[in-house]
C-alpha cells in the first residue's frame, strides 16, 4: 500500500510539474506574441520602413543633424506665396501661368550652378523669366513691371517663416538628450537672421550654412565633430539635400516629407529610413 501511494504521488506530482512548466511556456508565449504584435502596431502605424527602424532603434543615438527649411520652419510657404503672385503679374501680361512657373524653375536651377543659394538669385531668376517671355512673344520689355516681378522675389527674404507644430517643445526635449547640429541649405546672411529671430538657435551645438548639401559636406561634419555614423542621425525633408547623402554614408535617417520644389526631386537611394507624418513623432523614436 505504501508503495502504490508513493508511485500515485510521484506520477500525479510529475503531472502536475509537467503541466506547471507548459502552462508557463504557454503564458510566456501568449506574453511574447501580444508584446511582439504591441511593437509591430506600433511600428506599422508610425514608419514605412518598421523592419529597418526596429534593427536600428537598438542603435544608440548620439547625435542629431537637423534640416532648418521646411523641416523646423515653412519656408516653401513663402515662396508659394511669391510663385502665386509672379504667375498671376505674368497672366495680366498675357503669359500663361503654368508655363511661366515651369521656366521659372528652369531658369533658377539653371542659376543655381552660377550664384548657388544667395538671396540675390532668386529674384535675378524671376527678373529672367519675365525677359525670356517678353522676349518669346516680341514684346517690349517693361522695366517697372520687371522690377515688380523682382521684388516680389526679394519680399521673400524680408518675412519670417513660420514654425513647424511643435517645434520648441521636440528640439527642447532633444537637445537636453542628444547633441544637435544645424545643416542648413542658403545665403548665409538670411539663414542666421531665420535662426535669431525664431529663436531656435539656442538649440544647435553647432551651425552649418551650406553651399551645397552633398556627402563631402555630411562628411566634413562627422570629420569635424568625430562623430561616428552609427549613432547619427539627419533629420530634413529632402530627399536629394537630407535624405540621400546621408545614406550613401550610412547615417541613419529620418524623412519628414514637407513642401519642396523642383531642386529637390530626387529618388530615394534605399529603403533604409524611417519616414514619419511630423516633426512631433519624431519623439516617438528618438
Ligand atoms: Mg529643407
């Protein structure tokens, strides 16, 4: 008799261990598996690119490279603005406003090469178009009306962009963690009177008013600052300026698509980045 209770207990014990230790793996899975779906909501709703963001989250993060037009300020507002005005002088004048806008493009770009991003250029290029159609049609040209046209290119740079949503509240959470560099495209002049008069300067370790935003010039910055790539990052909405120099180094990126133009066209090189709605979800990951 004692032997039977002794082997019923030790069976009805090994029963009991056995199920213990499934109920627990079976708990542990439910566990992993809603942890796992939680994560892949998360990251599915916010990025599309989860699986690169997701390998890339376990990477430290050091260092930010911020992108000032159109990711931190809405300048391609302003000159929408001025786009809208010239179209509408070059309709009264007898041009058609969609063809006026294209070679507007064509003739700035063009300009770009020869007086790259100075302030004087942009109205020089609006002054061009209006010549170039005077021109096309045998028409006079009319230099109060070609000064007009110019000065809605230099009304431009007397005006301050706008602030992106949110953007002392994420810049003071993140420079409290992170070093923040500025690189920013322009004339130097306009660039640091946008970043005193939004008060956004405060904020950078370092500012970089570029020329051109090309690997070389990405590059200098890592040089200069011994950064390492792995724990960079930019941030900007450019695909051709932020966006793509930084993945041909293999800096980690984040694309906030925004208002652009012409200039900017540009393919992504990869799918290697995470793009987001807004500024603000950018807290969401960094
Ligand atoms: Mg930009």
């Amino acid at each position: 008799m004692p032997t039977l209770f002794l082997l019923s207990f030790n069976f009805l014990s090994s029963l009991y261990t056995v199920f213990t230790y499934h109920s627990s793996l079976i708990t542990y899975y439910c566990i992993y598996i809603l942890d796992t779906n939680i994560v892949f909501a998360k990251a599915y709703h916010y990025s599309y690119n989860y699986k690169e963001f997701m390998q890339k989250e376990r990477v430290k993060i050091k260092t930010i490279i911020f992108d000032l037009d159109d990711t931190l300020i809405k300048t391609s507002k302003l000159y929408n603005q001025a786009r809208e005005e010239f179209s509408l002088l070059m309709e009264n004048s007898g041009f058609k406003k969609e063809e006026a806008l294209a070679k507007l493009d064509e003739i700035d770009i063009k300009n770009i090469q020869q007086h790259g991003f100075t302030k004087e250029r942009y109205p020089f290029s609006l002054g061009k178009t209006y010549e170039y159609f005077s021109q096309k049609n045998g028409k006079k040209i009319n230099p109060e009306l070609k000064k007009k046209i110019e000065e809605i290119g230099w009304q431009v740079f007397r005006q301050i962009p706008k602030l992106v949503d949110g953007v002392y509240q994420v810049l003071d959470i993140l420079s409290q963690k992170y070093f923040l560099i500025l690189a920013t495209l322009g004339d130097p002049h306009v660039q640091k009177k946008k970043l005193q008069l939004t008060d956004l300067k405060k904020y950078f370790s370092a500012i970089y008013v570029l020329r051109y935003k090309s690997v070389e010039e990405y590059q200098n910055i890592l040089t200069e600052h011994k950064l390492d790539k792995k724990d960079t990052w930019i941030i900007g909405n450019s695909v051709r300026s932020d966006l793509n120099p930084g993945l041909k180094l293999g800096i980690n990126c984040i694309l906030i698509p925004y208002l652009s133009w012409k200039f900017e066209d540009e393919e992504p090189l990869s799918e290697n980045y995470l793009q987001l709605d807004s500024l603000k979800e950018v807290l969401n990951y960094l």
